[in-house]
RNA sequence: GGAGAAGUACCCAAGCGGCUGAAGGGGCUCCCCUGCUAAGGGAGUAGAUCCGGGUAACGGAUGCGAGGGUUCAAAUCCCUCCUUCUCCGCCA
C-alpha cells in the first residue's frame, strides 16, 4: 500500500517514480479522493461533535424537567445526515483503498529503468557452466531413469505441473532442505518457523497478494482461505498489527513450505521437469528491520541466499530486476539464476527483494525507536533461499556423470549420506 | 461437528443505556519517608489511528474481540462473525 502523505506532498515525485513501471493516472485519482474524503470528513465529524455535545446536555435537561422532546428529534435528523455522510465515506474510503492496494511499490532509487526483462541488469556471475564432452541431458529424464522422479504417476493422481519424488530422489529434495534451513539456523542467523500452508485472505492482503491476484491463488471453498504461494505469506504476517520494539529488529526467520501457484497463464512454458509446478518446496527468508538499515539487509539476504548456491558449487548469475520487471510489492529486487544446462541459460532459482514499508504499510507492522516515540513503519523483505526443486533440478543436470550418474556436491554428502547417485 | 462459558487498557478485573475515556487491584515511572535489597506515603500511567490547525500550542472524530443494527445517547440492548476455555464426538 501506499503512502498517502508522500502522494500529498511529492505528487510530481510519486508520478515519475510508478512511470518508470508503466503506471499511470494514480495520483491523480488519488489525490482527487484524498480531497473528497478530507471534505467529508470535516464534515460528518463536526456533526458527530454537536450530537455528542448535545447527547450529554439531555440527562441534565432532563433532570431540570425540560421538555427534550424537540432536541431529540433535531439530533434525530442530525443522526440521519450523519449516516447518509458516513456511508459516502466509507464508499470512497474503500474506493481510495482499493486503488492504494491494487497499485504497485514505487522503485528503489537503484532499482534500474527498463520496462521488461530484458532491461534487467547483471550484477555479476559466480562459478562457470560445466563442460561436458557428452551430450547432457535434462533433469526430467535424469531423474525418470534414476527413478528419482515419475512425473507421470504425479499427472496421474494429480494432474499437470506436480511432481513426484520416489526413493533417492525423496531424500535428495529432503537433504536439500535440510540443508538449507540448517545454514540459514546456524550460520546466517535465521530463527527458523513453521507455519501454516493456509492463510485467511487478510494475511493475503498483508503481503500484497491480494487483492490484485486472486485468479493467481489457489482459494479453497469457504472463499476466505488460500494456500500459500510462497512461505513470506504467513511469516511476515506474524506480525501483522504489531509494534515493535527497536531491540526486537532486526528479526530474521527462515521457513521451510510447500509452496502453491496456480500458474493462470503460464500454459505451455516449463510444461517439463520441475520448474514450474503448481506445488513445490521452497526454503524461505524473511527479513524486518528499521528503514534505515533496508538496504543493507537487502544484500546480507541476497549474500544468504548466494550462500547456499556457493556450497553446492553452482554456476549462478545475479541479476537487478528492473523497474518494469520489478514484481508488485518490491521495491528492488535482486534474482538469483542458476545455469540449468537443459535450457542452455541461466534460470530464476531466488529472488531477493526489499518491499520498504509497502507490506509493513498493509499489515500494519511498526516499530518504536524507544520507548514513548511515535511508531513509525518497519521494512521488510523477503528471499528465497533456495527454491528446492529448482535446486534439485540444478544438481542433476549440472553434475550429471557421462553414465547418467549424478554427483552429489560434498556440502551435501553429509545431509544425504553418499557422493554418488546411481 | 454438538453443548456450554468467556473476550474491557501492560496484566487481572468491575461495570450491563447517559454521572464511565472506563471503578478496584497488580505492574511500571517519578517523588517523599526510611541508613540503606523490607515496609510505608503521594503522584502519574490508554496506547493507537484519522481530521482540522500558521502542521506548533491546541481542538475534534474513532476506540471496551470484529462488523452491522436499535437509540438523541451503547462497553452496556439486538443480529452476524472471529477467537479462547470446558465437556462430548471424531481424528494424526
């Protein structure tokens, strides 16, 4: 959500900064509302004043054994106007709210401008794509004749986009989490959490799923509840409605879900392996902290999750989204590609993103600089680390043996037992 | 899922149409007394959000789980929902 001052007093700034990501007209429309509803406003408020004022007269007239008979029904009327005044204000009210909520984060100042993926920016790449004198072959089929994955029996008892992991292959996606959330826990300074895959549509809300994306969620029948897309949901959602206090920040949590996407207009792209499912694992990284330290917090996170990629020995790249690519809550965010051999590219396995205060605005997540000071809004930010079953795709194709072996990285020998899968 | 009970400020808790922005405790902060970690006395203690205001002083609105309704007036009456607790049922 948006912050209404800042589109009062920097309405030309606000203007530029959303069209560098193809918005515009917002402040405008906002701004026309703002006005309308600070007129009500003084309005209905100045009446709910003379109502209270006159309501606590009539005890005491009463008692005087006045007749209160005609002021009754003057603050009848009154009630009346103030009702019909209240009820306009509440429709505009929801009106300016569902714009503020529907429109997305203003850029970072260092976030890039560009309008689509392909303006995003390299920032650098670690590690160099294998080389292999054999023809490599894609981790579907790794994974089918290892009988690691049988994608067909997922199709079966689930339909398209969902994967099934049989022996091996159960305790590498295992083994990778594991992994994972033990790095985060004991070397990056995560706490970790376990939290529920439903959440209630204010939670949705929160982070800036909903309301804009609700043909993206998977909803369940009572139209109230979703299942997470992604575990940021109900993490930075613990939350939600609360002051903080300075010494509580920043707070660092790491999470292990499963994760669920409708993917509503992905048809045809990634119809193979596991890189786009409507269900997959993911480890998560959750970040809230004092506004000034963002930035800061956003390359310790983006640094995490590298982490992770840098102990398998992967060949990644770093991107900066830019301004049009940016996804709605961020306001920078920092992707993390892995080479996946099969697509001959390099191919999204993190994003790393600071929302500022756009998510702490909507959840209402504040905190106090000390004791007695006004609350002001938290920073939060979120990051992968890492998707799972891209990391698991990753490792097959890209330590696969010219035997159709695969190499399991050492970091990960001690999580999954052996160096080898056969 | 069935039957009951309850949700009031940091915590406990009274109130059940106007005198309650909310009694009384506890806690916390400050002060006094006391030669001192005990005890006693006094004072303070909604925080928050929104609106107005030379954006200051200050004034106003909202606010007793949430949302509606009745009323000149609601913590108090009515309706819906949520949460917690107890018992029963079911279940990992």
């Amino acid at each position: 959500m948006h912050d209404i001052k800042l589109i009062r007093t920097e309405p030309e700034k606000v203007k530029a900064m959303l069209a560098t990501r193809g918005v515009t007209g917002f402040v405008e429309k906002v701004l026309a509302l703002d006005e309308k509803r600070r007129a009500i406003i003084v309005d209905v408020e100045g009446l709910k004043a003379k109502r209270n004022e006159v309501s606590k007269s009539i005890p005491q007239l009463k008692k005087e054994g006045k007749d209160v008979a005609p002021i009754m029904a003057e603050m009848k009327a009154v009630g009346e106007e103030i009702s019909t005044k209240d009820s306009a204000l509440k429709d505009i009210d929801a009106e300016l709210k569902n714009i503020l909520m529907t429109t997305q984060n203003l850029p970072s100042e260092t976030t890039p401008v560009g309008k689509d993926e392909s303006e995003n920016v390299e920032v650098k790449k670690v590690g160099e794509p294998p080389k292999m004198d054999f023809e490599p072959k894609a981790h579907w089929d790794l994974g089918e004749n290892l009988g690691l994955l049988d994608f067909e029996t997922a199709a079966k008892i689930s339909g398209s986009r969902f994967s099934l992991y049989r022996g091996q292959g159960a305790k590498l996606e295992r083994a990778l989490i594991n992994f994972m959330l033990d790095t985060h826990t004991t070397e990056n300074g995560y706490t970790e959490v376990m939290v529920p895959y439903i959440v209630k549509r204010s939670t949705m809300e929160g982070t800036g799923q909903l309301p804009k994306f609700e043909e993206d969620s998977f909803k369940l029948m009572d139209g109230d509840s979703f299942l997470i897309p992604t575990a940021e949901v109900p993490v930075t959602n613990m939350y939600r409605e609360s002051i903080l206090s300075a010494d509580d920040l920043p707070i660092a949590h790491t999470a292990y879900t499963a994760c669920f996407r409708s993917e509503a207009g992905s048809a045809g792209r990634d119809t193979r392996g596991l890189i786009r499912l409507h269900q997959f694992n993911k480890v998560e990284m959750v970040r809230i902290c004092k506004p000034d330290d963002s930035y800061n917090e956003l390359e310790k996170l983006l640094s995490d999750a590298e982490s992770i990629l840098q102990k398998l020995k992967l060949p990644y790249r770093v991107i900066t989204l830019c301004t049009g690519d940016t996804g709605f809550s961020a306001a920078k965010t920092y992707d993390l590609e892995v080479w996946m051999p099969s697509y001959g590219r390099y191919v999204e396995i993190s994003s790393c993103s600071n929302c500022e205060a756009f998510q702490a605005r909507r959840a209402e997540i504040k905190f106090k600089r000390e004791a007695g000071a006004k609350p002001e809004f938290v920073h939060t930010l979120n990051g992968s680390g890492l998707a799972v079953g891209r990391t698991f795709a990753a490792i097959l194709e890209n330590f696969q043996q010219a035997d159709g072996s695969i190499k399991i990285p050492e970091a990960l020998v001690p999580f999954f037992g052996t160096d080898i899968l056969d």
